[in-house]
C-alpha cells in the first residue's frame, strides 16, 4: 500500500471514512474487484498491480464523498423529475451501450427535449451522452480483452463494426492499443 494512503487511514480519518459506506457495490468496483481476484501476473509485477487497482479501489470510494455537493450543486439547477428523466436516460444507455438510441429517439423514451436532456447529462453526470456510451464501450471493451475475447470479437461486442475504428477508440481511451493490452494481460 502507497505510504501516503497508508498514514491517511492510520489517523482519524478512518472514522470519517465508515461515515460513508456505501451500501451496494458499483459495478466500476466489482470490475476492479474481478481484476484483483484473477490477477494473471507474479511476484513484482503481481505487487505493482494489485497496488494500483487497490489505489483504484480507494478513489472510487472516496470519489462519491467528494462529488456529492457538486452533484447536488447541479441538479438544483434542474427540476427535480427531469433529473429522475435523466438518470432513466443513463440507466437505457448502461442497458443498449451497443447499439444505442439516438439522442432525439432517447429523449422522447425519457420525456424530455434533445436540449434539456443534453444539458442535464452534462450538468448531473458530468459527460455528454455521447461520452457516457463511448466510454461505457472502452470499459466493456476492456473486460472482455481481459477475460480473453479476441480484439475482433471485443469490437463487435461492443458495437463497433469496424475493428481499426475500435483499436483508433481504445488507443485514444487506454494510451495502448488492443493487441498491446492483450500482451500485457
């Protein structure tokens, strides 16, 4: 464990963070928590990684801490059932990543405007529609690379016809492309 995430926990801090427990696992945690458990590598390069997906594991539940007044910022901003709207929006596109509904044919699923529904997305979840499914396909992606699925396949699975257009995407996304992330796995 990091030095400094070390002294963070050994002081009152602890008490501050059991204020926060969450009460169901997200599912960026359970795919953190899949890599620790089939971790392929050994000795220093098996140490290396699972300290840095620990480091992952703390982010992602210190992140909610932090970010929840400036959520709570935003959505004042918006109508309390647009915000509802929006989050239906979020849970379609989790559900049809592959192959998503336009952002018009979206909007009329969750009673919304293009526009509202566009700067609502923004606002609450901090990404654009577009940037909430391309990265929900980098991250897809990226488990099935890592559970062994060929690059093509990968590509297919997650809605890209064309696999150079998926390796341009996960390159851009990763810093590495596909065949890359494979070797290292």
């Amino acid at each position: 464990m990091p030095r400094s995430l070390q002294r963070y926990l050994e002081t009152e801090n602890i008490a501050f963070l059991n204020h926060y427990r969450l009460g169901q696992t997200a599912p960026a945690v359970q795919q953190v928590l899949q890599y620790i458990l089939n971790c392929p590598f050994a000795e220093a390069t098996r140490h290396l990684f699972l300290e840095e997906k620990s480091a992952e594991l703390v982010a992602l539940r210190l992140e909610p801490m932090t970010s929840g007044e400036r959520e709570l910022e935003r959505s004042r901003q918006i109508k309390p059932a647009d915000v509802e709207r929006i989050y239906h929006a979020r849970s379609i596109l989790r559900q049809q990543f592959t192959n998503p509904p336009s952002l018009l044919e979206l909007a009329q699923q969750v009673g919304l405007n293009d526009y509202k529904l566009k700067l609502g997305f923004k606002q609450i979840l901090g990404t654009t529609v577009f940037g909430y499914v391309w990265e929900r396909r980098m991250q897809q992606a990226r488990w099935l690379l890592y559970t062994g699925e060929s690059v093509q396949m990968a590509a297919m699975l997650v809605g890209y016809a064309c696999p150079s257009r998926f390796t341009v995407a996960f390159k851009r996304r990763f810093g590495v492309t596909p065949m890359q992330y494979l070797s290292s796995c």
